[in-house]
C-alpha cells in the first residue's frame, strides 16, 4: 500500500518540484545507478536439461539457477527499482559461485548456453536495467585451460586453488583480449574484478581502459579498499561493519555514521557482500528483530550518499553466517513489506537527483538518534532515523529549513509546519525511520473554500426543492384520493 501512495506522489505533485525523475540507462552515470547483487545459480531454475547433478539440498552444490530463469523472472528486481544487475562470474567453472573458473571463454553449462546468455542481457536492457559481470582470476581452477600452455602464468593457494600473476604482461594481455571480445559479444554494462585488492594496479588500468575504449563500462571493485585508478568506484572502507554495527540492535554506537557518510560519495556502499555473512546474523546473534533492523538500515543505506549494492535476500532478510549458508536459494514468494519499503525508497532516489549526489548535511547523531539533511538548489530532505529505545524531538532552525516551509513525512505521513518561534520541531517514536521532503507551506484556498461553499449551499437548495416536490405531489395524490371518494 505505501509504495503506490509513494509512487503516487512522485509521479503526481512531487514531480513538480523534483528536478530529474528517472531517467532512461543511457542517461544514467554510475552515481545514479541501484545495483542489486546475485549469483546465476540462486536465482531461479527454469529449464532442467541443463541440471546436471544438481543438489538444491546442498547449499555447497549447484542449485540448479540458469540464464533463463533469470531472464523469465526480471521484473522482480525492474519493480524494486534497481537499474542495474550484477550476475556474478558466468563462465565455465566447477563451483556453484562461479569463483573456480576452467574457461574464460566457454559458459558454465548448468547456467545455460550462449544464445541464452544473449537472451538474458538483452531481456536486461529491454527493462532499461544495466548487467554487471564478475571477473574472477584470484581463485581459479587448478584445471583451467591456460595452466597447460603457460603454468608460469599462475601462483598456488593455499586452498590448492590458483591467482593468475596480473603483473605478467603476457596475463595481462590474454585477460584483455578475452574479455574485450566477451564485452563486444554480449554488450556487457561493466565488470566488477573479483578479489581487488590482490591486483596489479597497472592491470586494473589497462584493463579499464581497454574495456571503456569498446564501450560505454562500468569498471568496479568487489573489496574495501582506497581509491584505485582504473575504478570507478570501490567498496567504501568500513562501510559494511559500521553500518551493521549500528543497526544490528536499538541504542547502538552512531557516531561512527557520520564519518562514513562523509566519505561516502563516489564509493559503493553495501551491507552485505557475497563473500561473508548476513546482516541477519549479526541481527540474530544479538537478539534484535530483523524486519524493524532491515527498515531502518534500508533507509539509511538508501538516503545517503554513495553508490548503493543491495545483496539478494535482503528484502527477505535473509539470513547465514558463512558461506555456503549465506548463499541460499533466493525466494520469489517473500512477505512484501521489505520489497515495498525498498521499492518506496529506491523510488525516491530515482526519482530525486539531491538523494543520489545531493549536499550532506549532518544535523544531529547522539544517542541513538541520526537526522541529516541532502539537498541541491531545487529540492531538499530531511531524513531522520530514530534507532533508540526512546521518543525523541529537535527543533530544526529556519536557517536549515527556511521561513514558510513544511515538512511531509512520507512513511508516517507527518506534516511539521514552522512554529511562532520560527523552528520545525521533529518528534519521532522509537525505532522509526522517516524521510521528510521540504516544500512550501501549503496555504488555504479561499477560493476553492468559497466554491465548496457555494457548491454545498446549491446541493442543499437541491434537496430542498426535490423535498418539497416530494411533498407536494403526496398532497396532490392524497387530494384525488380523498376527492374520488367523495364522489363515490
């Protein structure tokens, strides 16, 4: 219910004062975009020609998710609202993630054949939605079909696995050249490289410059780590721990919130990751309740800046707290009131330009209690997120606000108008997240009144004549009545 009342206010009065409402992909930057992140194999099983020893039981084998069934089932994250999909590694492999590749250059067969890749991105770009491919090199199969040719090419880990050297300019080149030709094939949107932090920067330079020569690419980090050329964006560092930190459980440590937030812009901000555990987990093991934890990280995940990466299972918060477990078979069938909070939030970032690279201004974060403002010269919001154990209130001046404005809460549908003393006061119930857009002080409209009026006093003369028709005509047939019997 509340995300069509949302919907229905951007497409309505609010789009009057919003300066960019959604916009089509090829207007999108990467700072615009919403990215929602899954494996192949966890999505949806469509086809079963193709499932080949698979396990949905074993969280550790294939689960049997392929190309189509992601294809058949896009609208699930196209109504969220996320303009972008990353697909995790696809290529030949003998792990269910993708992570243990054997070919670069050949599909994995339980997630489906090249035509049927071709139909998933196409059905991707259909939904005006972008797809993100992972590049996996640090963890590849002992197998993988370069080894035989040019073992000089990789190093062993310690889990018997291989990482190909990225400062050999041979690796260099053949990595290039494969996915050049995989990126002009298929028309991929971007790659995000697998396992960051352990490549060689003059590599990750090449390789995004190689990739944008052919096209319009996305080049993204899967790691925590500082600001690498050939990126476009990486994991904000500690992003994902203090946000968790702060939200597993009410009356949380905020204060790590704020510094975050101010670093956040240009990174990509995340919860979650396909590399460890859920937020669930922490939620759990610290006896919170996960829908109220969800709503309100959601909110800040959502309305602050930064690129956000929503994880699968999040909007059924879904729970694990190592992998395979955090790993699970994504539900299509999940209580909507996740999903309708995402679509309400992610419809207002999409829809608002100084939600997504907007100024930051903090303006309260004590106990508990987190409240900033993000704004651009056409449009303004306050976001005030109560995770304390207690109602709490601030009075906001009209040097933050302005004079003869009013804020409207678009969640709990509060209306806070200016006081005499010139001040907005904000009160908030505990655990509540509310994001309250600013505009004008809505006036009375004498004018509309006055026809109201007059069309109230025209209604009531109405029923006044049909009543004493009414009455009349009874008059008359009890005349004629009374009148026949005389007669007789």
């Amino acid at each position: 219910m509340k995300a069509k009342w949302i919907s229905s206010i951007i497409t309505g009065a609010l789009l009057l004062t919003l300066a960019n409402p959604a916009f089509a992909a090829d207007e999108r930057e990467l700072e615009d975009e919403l990215i929602y992140d899954v494996l192949v194999d966890r999505y949806f099983n469509k086809k079963i020609d193709n499932d080949y020893e698979v396990n949905a039981i074993d969280l550790s084998s294939f689960s049997g998710g392929d190309f189509d069934g992601m294809a058949s089932e896009l609208l699930f994250v196209k109504e969220m609202g996320f303009t972008a999909l990353s697909i995790g590694p696809v290529f030949s492999t003998t792990t269910y993630d993708g992570k243990s590749v054997l070919d670069y250059t050949e599909f994995e067969r339980h997630f489906g054949t090249e035509e049927e890749f071709q139909t998933l991105v196409a059905e991707i770009h259909e939904q005006d939605m972008k797809v993100i491919v992972d590049v996996p090199t640090q963890q590849v199969n002992e197998d993988h079909v370069w080894t035989a040719e040019n073992p000089e090419w990789f190093t062993e880990n310690e889990d018997g696995s291989l990482a190909l050297d990225t400062a050999n300019p041979e690796v260099q080149e053949a990595l290039i050249s494969t996915f050049s030709e995989f990126s002009e094939t298929y028309q991929i949107d971007g790659f995000r490289l697998q396992n960051a932090d352990q490549l060689d920067p003059e590599f990750v330079l090449a390789f995004s410059e190689a990739m944008k020569d052919l096209r319009d690419s996305y080049i993204l980090s899967d790691r925590e780590m500082p600001e690498t050329p050939g990126f476009d964006a990486v994991v904000l560092p500690g992003v994902e721990g203090t946000l968790r930190a702060a939200y597993k459980n009410f009356d949380q440590d905020l204060t790590e919130i704020s510094s975050i937030m101010e670093e956040s812009e240009d990174s990509l901000i995340q919860v979650d990751s396909l590399m460890g555990s859920r937020f669930t987990a922490d939620i759990v093991a610290d006896n919170g309740f996960p829908p109220t934890r969800w709503t309100l990280l959601l909110t800040q995940l959502l309305t602050m800046p930064g690129i956000p990466v929503v994880q699968y299972g999040s909007e059924s918060a879904m729970n694990g707290t190592e992998l395979p477990e955090s790993h699970q078979i994504l539900d299509l069938a999940v209580d909507k009131e996740l999903v309708d909070h995402i679509t309400d939030l992610t419809s207002l970032r999409n829809s608002s330009e100084a939600l997504r690279t907007g100024e930051l201004e903090m303006l309260h974060d004590e106990d508990g209690w987190l409240v900033y403002k993000r704004s651009n010269d056409e449009e303004t919001w306050i976001v005030a997120i109560n995770n304390s154990s207690s109602t709490k209130s601030i009075n906001l001046s009209a040097d933050t606000i302005g004079d003869g404005q009013e804020l409207r809460g678009l969640f709990e549908s509060d209306i806070i108008r200016q006081e005499d003393n010139g001040e907005y006061r904000i009160t908030q119930d505990r655990e509540i997240a509310e994001v309250f857009h600013v505009i004008e002080e809505t006036k009375l409209n004498t004018a509309y009144i006055a026809t109201l009026a007059i069309m109230y006093v025209v209604f009531m003369l109405f029923l006044w004549v049909v009543w004493r028709k009414g009455k009349q005509r009874k008059a008359d047939a009890a005349a004629q009545k009374a009148a026949g019997k005389t007669v007789q």
